[in-house]
C-alpha cells in the first residue's frame, strides 16, 4: 500500500518559496516530510542542520544523498576549529580563569565565564551587558559600577585569549570557534536549500549563522509548544523577526497518538492561548490514572533528576532492570551517592569536595533545600529520608541497570531527555511543577507547560496522567463550560 500523504504535507511538498517556516505539533511526521521534500527535488543541493551529533547521524540513514546533514559546530570546525584543535577545551576551569583574571572570589570568576559564554551563544559581535545571566542582576545592583567593568574586562580578556592560536593559557571552546565562524560572515552557497530541524530550541548564534545565506532556500522546521530548552539560552527562531513575511506551513496531524491524548494536548496548549488544534491519527491511545502492572517496557517520565533516581531505586529494589536515557551517568548518580554518605556521617567518603565546601553537613544541605525550594535538591531530601539502607540499595540499583533498552523491564527518564522518543506505555511522574501555581510567572508557567506537552505526546498505547495534569484539564473544562 502506497504511503498516502496529508493535505497538510501535500502543501508542503510543492511549495518553492524561498523562505518557509513550517510549525509541526508533536508526532506530525516533520522529519519524514522533510525527507519526502528532499527526495522530489535530487538535483537540488540540500544542508540538513542537526541539533547534536545523533540526529545528524540518524539523519544520514533516512535523507537521499543530495542532502548533507551536519550540525552547527560540525560546518564551524571545518572552517575555524580545526585551526585550534591543538588548543579544544570542552569548558573552562573557574580555577584558571581566577588566576588569569586576578581574582579569588568565586561568584565574580563565575559572572565572568558566564558573561562570555551568553555573549558566545548570541548574535552579537560585541560583549555588552545582556550577555550577563539575568539571575545575576539584583547582585551586580548592590556592586560599584567599577564591578561591572571588571566582569566585561574579565570576559574580553578571556575572549582575546581564546582566539589566539599562540595563546595556550585560555583554551578554545567549541561554542568559541562556532562564534568566530558567525563573525566570519559565512559562506554556504554550494547548498541550494537549508533545512533547520528543531527550529523552536537553537541559539541565537545558530541562527545567525542561517539568516546570513540569503542565497538559498531557508525552511525552518519545529513545534514552538516544544521549545524546552530556554534556561541554556535556546530562542524560537520561527519567532524571529527577519522571518516575518516567510510562508507558513503547519503539521498539526500526529500519527504518534490518538484523539485521547490530543485532547489531553490540547487541553494544555488551550492555557498558552493556542487555538490550532493537534488531530490525534494514531493508534488509540487510553488515558488513565495508573498503568496496568503487566505492560510491557513502561516508560516513567520525570520533571527532575532525582526524581528519575528514586523511580529507579524503587523498581531496582524490587529486582527490576532499568534502561536509563542517555545512560546512567547522565544522571548525575554520584550526587546522591555522596549525599548518602554525608548523611551517614561517612565525609570522608565523600567524592565531590564541593558538595563539603558549600554545605559541610546533611542539616545545612537540608536547610537550604527547604529555604530556596529547589526540586531536586527537595528530591534528593526525600531519597534520603524514604529509604533504609540506601548506600545498599544505590549499589542495586547500579547492578540492576541495562546499557540496552530491549533488556530493561521499565524505561526511565527525564521530560527534557525524552524529546524526540516515543514509548507504547508511559507514566507521568508527580515531581512536575503546576504550571497554574499563581507564584509561576508568566514565562515559566509557559516553559512548564511545554514541558509537560512534550512528555504527554510520547505516548503512544496509554499514558498515565499525574495530578497536575489531570487538575489542569478539569480546570480546562471549567473554563470551557464557562465561556460555552
């Protein structure tokens, strides 16, 4: 049976316009829409920007060989990197940069790396002021205005190390050379067309990279309502400005899922004002409050890390093997390691110095768990006080762990690790953050709400919804019955 294409992508297909914005829900088939774009045109000369290296090299199975997948940092090495492939770092050490720039207090030697890191993801050519980390402002306030010079000096000093090959005291960072390619005013001509996947999370480096080949043929492809990744300094660039007055193209039929969950989907996007609706075409997917204890390979979703940890614990305890995304040691397992030990009076046993230097004891790490209300560290106090035995069972839980998903009997991760994947059965957890709690703000109420989004469409059989969802919806329908 021949593959039957949308109206939606039939759209898509025969559109030549030479910017073309293209808003995908999730499940909407954007990648195989954009490989059906390349595959009716192979004489044009196609650049597939991937977001890291697995979705280039995922990308190089599924696109026809007109199409060169590569990500960002890829294309700047070849141009700029490989000129400092004698000096690549993959960060900077706080130690060295305090000697380098005379300083030993650790939050101004943080402020200063911080500072050259936002101006190396952004667009600009010129170390300012918003390259500094907003969470910062209230404590540069109470500083001289002589501070403020001293952080920029710092980060232009570092800057001017970093892009002098002779000079091996400050190393080049990958982000530095992909900076030093977008001030190179960039020439990717050979590519008659650019497709840019993930269009909702690149940085705005990335993107000016792009805007710069007014040559060629631009799509930019993405799902706004997946945007997830703003605290590392990611922008929607189908927002952009300069792309006002591109075509625009939508997706909005998922084949991941059914009508179930695109309620549940569009129940949640109903609170950021959206008012296209995802159509559920999957297979139909059940909504319930708890999954069956016999589905095959469930798939447990978590807002933190240590909610990841204890889920893990719990199934590993009970003889259960895991697959972790991404693997294990992505998730940070030494922290509640060493927080263990801490606890169990073993200091000396502990690992990360740090974790002494800023804490020293249990009670003062406990303490500013409850005064700053951070959910993993929150977390991390209730793994320690749920479980006996912990160090025991912390052992298990490594022992228990599987390096392929086929082996595992449950599936766990973090919503953010989750994009892109897809599972039969999924849970979601209770460590969310309530998106209508009135102390969220605006801009985080919309990030926790992406979040969510994106965990509920990874299922594809049934999903268990937590609390905070299942409030949201009956407040969704409150709301709906009102306005009726």
């Amino acid at each position: 049976m021949a593959f039957k294409w949308t109206d939606e992508q039939v759209t898509f297909l025969q559109c030549e316009d030479p910017v073309i914005r293209i808003r995908a829900f999730a499940g909407a088939a954007k990648t195989t829409s954009l490989v059906g774009y390349t595959k009716l045109r192979p004489n044009v000369r196609f650049l597939y920007l991937a977001y890291n290296k697995s979705v280039r090299d995922e990308a190089k199975e599924r696109f026809p060989r007109n199409v060169t997948p590569m990500t960002t940092h890829g294309i700047a090495y070849g141009e700029i990197g490989k000129n400092y492939k004698h000096k690549l770092a993959g960060s900077l050490r706080l130690s060295d940069v305090g000697r380098i720039i005379g300083s030993s207090n650790w939050t101004h030697i943080k402020l200063v790396v911080e500072t050259l890191n936002g101006f190396m993801a952004s667009a600009d050519s010129e170390i300012s002021g918003q390259h500094i980390p907003v969470r910062s402002h209230d404590h540069i306030k109470e500083q001289r205005l002589s501070y403020l010079d001293s952080i920029f000096s710092g980060a232009e000093m570092l800057w001017q190390k970093m892009i002098d090959p002779e000079d091996t005291e400050v190393p080049m960072l990958h982000d530095g050379y992909l900076k030093l390619f977008s001030l190179s005013n960039p020439d990717l001509s050979k590519y008659d067309a650019i497709l840019i996947d993930e269009a909702q999370d690149l940085n705005p480096v990335t993107i000016s990279i792009v805007l710069q080949q007014t040559s060629a043929r631009l799509i930019f492809c993405g799902d706004s309502h997946q945007q997830i990744y703003s605290f590392r300094g990611a922008t929607n660039a189908l927002d952009h400005p300069n792309l006002e007055g591109s075509t625009d193209l939508y997706l909005t039929q998922s084949f991941r899922f059914g009508p179930a969950v695109a309620t549940v989907a569009n129940s949640l996007l109903a609170f950021k004002g959206e008012q296209r609706k995802v159509i559920g075409s999957g297979a139909r997917t059940q909504i319930k409050t708890a999954l069956p204890a016999d589905v095959h390979q469930p798939a447990y979703i978590h807002r933190t890390v240590m909610g990841v940890i204890d889920t893990a614990i719990s199934f590993t305890s009970k003889g259960q093997k895991v697959f972790w995304v991404g693997g294990i040691e992505a998730y940070s397992i030494g922290d509640i390691e060493d927080l263990q030990r801490l606890n169990s009076k073993q200091v000396d046993q502990v690992k990360n110095k740090r974790l002494l230097n800023e804490y020293g004891d249990i009670e003062s790490y406990v303490e500013m768990a409850e005064e700053t209300s951070d959910p993993e560290m929150k977390r991390a106090v209730k793994i320690l006080n749920n479980y006996t035995n912990l160090g025991s069972r912390l052992q298990q839980m490594r022992k228990m762990s599987v390096k392929n998903q086929v082996d595992a009997d449950v599936i766990v991760t973090t919503a953010h690790r989750s994009k892109g994947l897809e599972w039969d059965y999924v849970h979601l957890a209770e460590d969310f953050i309530d998106p209508l709690d009135r102390e969220v703000d605006a801009d985080t109420k919309n990030e926790e709400i992406n979040l969510i989004y994106v965990a509920v469409t990874r299922a594809k059989l049934a999903i268990a919804l937590n609390t905070i969802v299942i409030s949201m919806l009956r407040e969704h329908t409150s709301q709906a019955s009102v306005t009726a």
